[in-house]
C-alpha cells in the first residue's frame, strides 16, 4: 500500500476546466471513495492518478516519490474500469496474465499469480472461456483480477458495479472489503451509490463541479454536510 498526495492538480479540456485546482492527502492503505455528480470531475481525477490524463498544474506524490511526469506504468498502480474493458478474443487466464505478460514476467511466475488471484476472486472455473460467455458479475471480478494480479500498491475503481444488478452490487461490495484487507491495497472508488459510499469508506471526498466539497468519515459528512451538494451526495437529512 502506498500514499498518494495530490497538490493543486488541475485539468482543463479546451477552455472549460474540468478540475480546479486540488488538493487531497490519502493515506496508505485507506479506502477513499470519491462521489459526486454526473460530469463533476471524478473519473478526470482518477485519470490524473492513473496518468492516463496529463495535469495542467500541479504535483502527484505515489509513496513520497514524484509521479506527475511518471508514465502510468511505472505508478505501482491499477485501474478497474466500469465497462470492463476485458481483451474478448483472449481467455479470462489470458486476460489476467496479460499485464504480467507485458511486463515479460517468467512463466512460471505468470501462471502462479493467476492461479492465486482467480482462486481470491472466485474465477477457478472459469479460466478457459472467453469473456462473451460470461456473466456481467463475472466478467467484472475478470477486469478485477487483472488490475490485482501485479500487486499494485493503489487500487483506482471507477464506478466498477454500475452495471450489476441491485443483488450483485450487494455481493460485491463485500467482495471490495474482503479485497481491501486481502491486498492491503490503497483504494480510491469512486461511485453514485450512497450505500457503497457509506458502507466502504474510510473517508469519502464529495466533488461538485470540478472541486472537493468536503472531505470526511461517512459519520462525518453524515452529520455535519457542509453544503447541500454534500448533503445531497450522502442523503443526509437537510
Ligand atoms: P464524472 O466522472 O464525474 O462523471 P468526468 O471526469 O468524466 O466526470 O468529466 C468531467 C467533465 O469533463 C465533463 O463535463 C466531461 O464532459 C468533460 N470531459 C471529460 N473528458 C473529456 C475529454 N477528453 N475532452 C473534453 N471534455 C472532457
Ligand atoms: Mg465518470
């Protein structure tokens, strides 16, 4: 698990500003997740984390190393994406191996990992089909197992159950706690659903509009929402 420090990090797109400039201080190992909106700035956030969006300004510290320049390879990181974005012409094996593959891993390594990690995720079964002949709740915990497989030391989630049933979304909540022990793994998710906001968080940090609103424990915000956006991101009475 790892720090993550980020310092007056902005992005804009062309002359709109997507986010203001923020900062935000998550310890290791915490499990952060981050609300907010449709179109406030919470996935241009975990891009920036990720390095997949270059910063206007600002610095992002991974584990007190200076990563703002760092390509997202070399962030001890990972990404769980809401669409899944499984590889469909490889097997579900084939697609949790493929970031150790690139990484030109020894196969015996390659081929120990995924059996670990497919045992942790319930995936034994599953190994040889291709991920068309999975279900949705299958094919998630597949994209899951694939962001884990290197051991990264900050996990990044972006809305990863919005397109599970209500039943599912419950199961794999706990799934995310059980992960968050088992990996030791930083987490930042984020989300829409109050409910997992409230149940997973060690603290959750509400966007509007391309800025933090408040940063708090769900009891925290619960109680003492510091604005309406806030209370309405957490369904507190107001
Ligand atoms: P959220 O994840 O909270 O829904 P996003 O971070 O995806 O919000 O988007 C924030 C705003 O930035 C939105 O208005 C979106 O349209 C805009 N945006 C996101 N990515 C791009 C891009 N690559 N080019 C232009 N605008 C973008
Ligand atoms: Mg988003």
């Amino acid at each position: 698990m790892a720090s993550v420090e980020i310092q007056g990090l902005s992005k804009r797109f062309g002359a709109t500003t997507v986010l203001h400039p923020t900062d935000l201080s998550i310890e290791a190992g915490e499990f952060v997740v981050i609300v907010g909106p449709s179109g406030c700035g919470k996935s241009t956030l975990l891009r920036l984390i990720a390095g997949l969006e270059t910063p206007d300004t600002g610095r992002l510290m991974i584990d007190g190393r200076d990563v703002t320049a760092a390509p997202p390879a070399e962030r001890e990181l990972a990404m769980v994406f809401q669409s899944y974005a499984l590889y469909p012409h490889l097997t579900v094996a084939e697609n949790i191996a493929f970031p150790l593959r690139v990484a030109r891993r020894p196969k015996a390594e390659v081929d120990a990992r995924v059996r670990a990690v497919a045992a942790a995720l319930d995936l034994d079964a599953l190994l040889d089909r291709r991920p068309r002949a999975l279900s949705g709740g299958q094919r998630q915990r597949v994209s899951i197992a694939r962001a884990v497989v290197r051991e990264p030391k900050v996990l990044l989630l972006d809305e990863p159950l919005s397109n599970l049933d209500a039943a599912l979304r419950v199961r794999m909540r706990h799934e995310f706690a059980r992960l968050h022990q088992q990996l030791g793994a930083t987490m930042i998710y984020v989300t829409h659903d109050q409910l997992e906001a409230m149940t997973l968080a060690n603290r959750i940090v509400v966007m509007s509009a391309g800025h933090v609103e408040q940063v708090g424990t769900p009891m925290d915000l619960y109680r003492a929402p510091a604005t309406l956006a806030v209370a309405s991101a957490i369904g507190s009475p107001t």
